[in-house]
C-alpha cells in the first residue's frame, strides 16, 4: 500500500509538472497526449488503491510506462535540446500520410510552424505535400523556409530549380541551380538540368 502511495505522489507531481510547465506555460496543446496517458496511469493506480484490483504485472507496468517513464524521457530529451512536441507532431503527421490523411497531416504541419518557425521537419514536410498537390509557389515558399533553417539541404536547392523552371521561371532556375553547383560540384543531376536548360531544351 505504502508502494502505491508513494507511485500515486510522484505520478500526481509528473502530471502538475507537465500540465503546469508544458501544456499552460508554452501553451502547447501537443501535451495533452502525454497528460491523457499520465491521467489513465493515475487513474489505474487509484482504482488498484480503492478496489485493489487491476493489480497484475501488466497494469503495474502500464502505470510505470505512462506515469513515470514517458515524463522522465520527455524531460531528458528537452534536457538535451530536444522540442518533445515537434517530434509528437512530426510523427502524427507521418503516420496520417502513411494512411492517406494529407489534410489533417497538412493542418497539423502548419499549426506547427505557427509556433515553432524553425522547425526544419515540419516546413520540408509541407514543401513535399505541396509539391505533390501541384501548389508550386507554396511548395518554393517552404523550400526557401528549409534553406533558411540548414543552408546546406542541397535537395531543397535542386527542388526549388524544378518547381521554378516548371513556373517558367527558367533565369531564377538556372541561377538557383548555378548556386547549388558552386556549393556541391560533384552533384550531377544539377549538373545535367543546369546544361539542360541552358541549352534551351525545355522543361525537364
């Protein structure tokens, strides 16, 4: 009993911890995931307290896993300088597109750099789903957001190239890609479309 006392304590004060200093200090709604998982723990735990019952190993270690463990990695990974609640978003997004659901994926995405700007995952991401849904312009704007973040995505220069070339934007094209092989000679594929469009052979 004085075991469950003493696990009931510390799953209160994790739980107080992250409501207080994640979800209202930084306003970050992404934490009540972790709070919903926290609060079923706490509520297994009074229910093993009150009625003693649910007391198998599964339970016990359900309790440990969201009450306990995923806090303690939650605080080590932003210890380290880890956003927790990107990484969250990121991986919903990724498994909504996995089923098909670029909408909700896309809307998350964007809710996401509403609040963290430099988040690199996210605007590549959006760059992606936009060029896929043939929103060019939209698709460059997060390229250009991405190359912000990490100057060196040589990738993002190449796709930026392709989407401004098929904008007809051939001279920014070439000069994005003029830019590109300064940086990353050895790159073939920007190689060959640089000599591509010079020689005015048209859309890749």
């Amino acid at each position: 009993m004085i075991e469950k006392i003493i696990i009931s304590t510390i799953c209160f004060l994790l739980f107080v911890y992250i409501f207080i200093f994640k979800l209202i200090k930084k306003n970050d709604t992404t934490y009540l995931i972790i709070l919903i998982m926290q609060a079923i723990g706490i509520l297994i735990n009074f229910i093993q307290i009150l009625f003693n019952t649910l007391n198998g190993i599964f339970f016990k270690l359900l309790i440990y896993v969201l009450c306990i463990i995923i806090p303690i990695i939650i605080f080590a990974l932003e210890g380290k300088g880890f956003n927790c609640s990107e990484i969250i978003c990121i991986f919903t997004s990724k498994a909504l597109l996995v089923f098909g659901k670029t909408k909700k994926a896309k809307e998350i995405l964007i809710k996401l750099v509403s609040k963290y700007d430099k988040s690199y995952s996210a605007h590549k991401m959006l760059a992606e789903i936009y060029e896929k849904e043939g929103g060019m312009r939209k698709a460059i704007d997060e390229y250009i957001k991405v190359l912000d973040i990490k100057g060196n995505d040589f990738n993002s220069y190449f796709k930026i190239s392709k989407l401004l070339n098929d904008l007809n934007r051939k001279d920014e094209a070439i000069q994005m890609l003029g830019t590109l092989i300064k940086r990353k000679p050895e790159l073939y594929k920007a190689n060959e479309m640089l000599r591509w469009f010079i020689n005015g052979k048209g859309k890749i």
